[in-house]
C-alpha cells in the first residue's frame, strides 16, 4: 500500500496497523504539537465524505492500494470552518420561515459546526443561537468577518488596535474617579470594552501560539516570561470582572489603575515586537 500526504509519498512502514483508522491514528500522533490536522482522506483514489469517515476508518488494509491523506493547517481549516458558516448564515437570512429549520440543521451536521464546535466554541454557540431565531443574521456575520481577519491578516488586525489600547489605558486610570463621581455608565462601558478587548488579545495570541509554539519563548515583559505575565494578567482579570459584579468598587479601582492600566500597554507593546 502507498501513503501519500498532499499527494507527495511518504514513507510510511506499516507494522501492527490493521485498519485506515489505525494507520490515522498514528499520523495524527505524529501531527500533534503542530498545527496540522487531518482534513481529508481518499483511498483508492475514492473521496470519503464526513457520513461515511466512520466506516472508513474500520476497513481493513487488505486491498487498499492507495491511501492520501490531505493534511491542513489548523488556521486555514478555522477560516475554512468560518467561511461556511458564513455561507450558512447568509442562507438562513435568505430563507422562509419553513426552509429555516433545514437550514439550521444542515449547518449542525457540517465539517464546519463540528470543527467550531471542539476549536471556536463561542462562536459556535453565537450561531446556534442566531440560526435558532436568537440573533441578528448581520450582527453575527459581522463578529465572523472579524474573527476571519484576525486569521488572515492578523497584523494588521492587531495593528488596528493600537488607538484603542492607549484610550483604554487611560480609561482604566480614570475608573477610581469615575466611580467615585457615580458614572456608572461609563464604568460600565469600560469594563465591557475592556474585557471584549482582552479577549481579542488573548485570542491572536493563541493563533500565534497554534502557528509556532516557540514564538513567545524569548518574549519577556518586565523580566518575566511572556507565559507567565499572561497568566498573572488573565488572573487579573478575573479579580477584576468578579469585583466588578460583587460591586467591590475599592478593589475594582485598585485593580485598574495600578495594575490592568499599565499591564495591558505592556501586552500590546509586546505583541507589536512579535508581529507588527
């Protein structure tokens, strides 16, 4: 039998492997710490749908020629995943009322939903909701053009960025006085703005991560690794976003002032050394 990988042979000895799923298994073993995954399999020069994967991992060696395996980065199968979804919520906002549901449908059983389901669960749950009837159609496909940016040109996505960051810095240095003065609007739109702002951070960071996990390896903010800083500022941040709904207005404005405030300059400065 012969293995090709994007239609390039390897070569591949088979040993104790019986079935396709067991020589899968074994590519897919190989394959992590990477940020490759398996995305497609045809043997005998035969596709094998999604319906049918299953059953084509049970099927012994025995008579099978040909096995290619098509291999995919993991960025390329999130935006491949996010622009179907796309195509799906188009296709709901499109529908009647009775073809909704058939669409709806569809999309679960995708590749698609699958792959957002187990990697970009948030947004997987912001389109069952919005395919259910939940959610503005447009709103959404708006937060999926968003996320698909940030894959596809990541750089300047961060980069876009930078006007916001020195204006939330400064935010946080106001919050003590604005709480002080009773604008509890302003601190909450801060709050919000600050944490939906992390979360992209927190976000391209991973990606970078997925691309070369020794990306941040000799990334250091104020003397200490970048994985710690991470971890010491979502820490943060979850003192910060439980003080806030405890309404612990003392701690919620220590927090930002002297610690959120300068830390975040210093994240996004870091960033901007890595990619910008």
């Amino acid at each position: 039998m012969r293995i090709f990988i994007n239609e390039e042979p390897v070569d591949i000895v088979i040993e104790e492997e019986k079935t396709i799923g067991d020589v899968l298994a074994g590519i897919d073993a190989w394959l992590t710490g990477s940020e490759n995954r398996i995305s497609g399999l045809r043997i005998n020069d035969e596709s094998v749908c999604l319906a049918t994967m299953t059953e084509a991992f049970e099927r012994s060696l025995e008579h099978i020629d040909n096995l290619n395996i098509t291999v995919s980065t993991w960025d390329s199968l999130a935006v491949e995943a996010l622009l179907s979804s796309h195509e799906a919520l188009a296709c709901y906002a499109a529908s009647s009322f009775d073809d909704k549901a058939r669409v709806k449908k569809e999309w679960e059983e995708s590749a698609a939903a699958r792959f957002l389901s187990e990697h970009i669960p948030d947004i997987f749950a912001l389109l069952a909701k919005t395919l259910s009837g939940e959610g503005n159609a447009i709103e959404m496909a708006q937060v999926i053009d968003e996320r698909i940016r940030e894959f596809t040109d990541t750089s300047s996505e961060t980069r876009k960025l930078a006007k916001l960051i020195s204006s939330l810095a400064k935010r946080l240095e106001e919050l003590p006085l604005d709480i002080q003065t009773a604008q509890d609007r302003k601190v909450a739109e801060t709050v919000s703005i600050f944490s939906l702002t992390v979360d992209k951070l927190l976000r391209i960071i991973r990606t970078l991560s997925i691309r070369d996990a020794n990306i941040m390896e000799h990334v250091a903010i104020d003397n200490q690794s970048f994985s710690l800083f991470i971890e010491e500022f979502t820490a943060l941040l979850g003192e910060f976003l439980a003080a806030y709904e405890n309404k612990d207005v003392v701690l919620l404005g220590d927090l930002a002032e002297y610690e959120l405030s300068p830390r975040l300059l210093k994240l996004y400065t870091a960033m901007g050394n890595i990619i910008l």
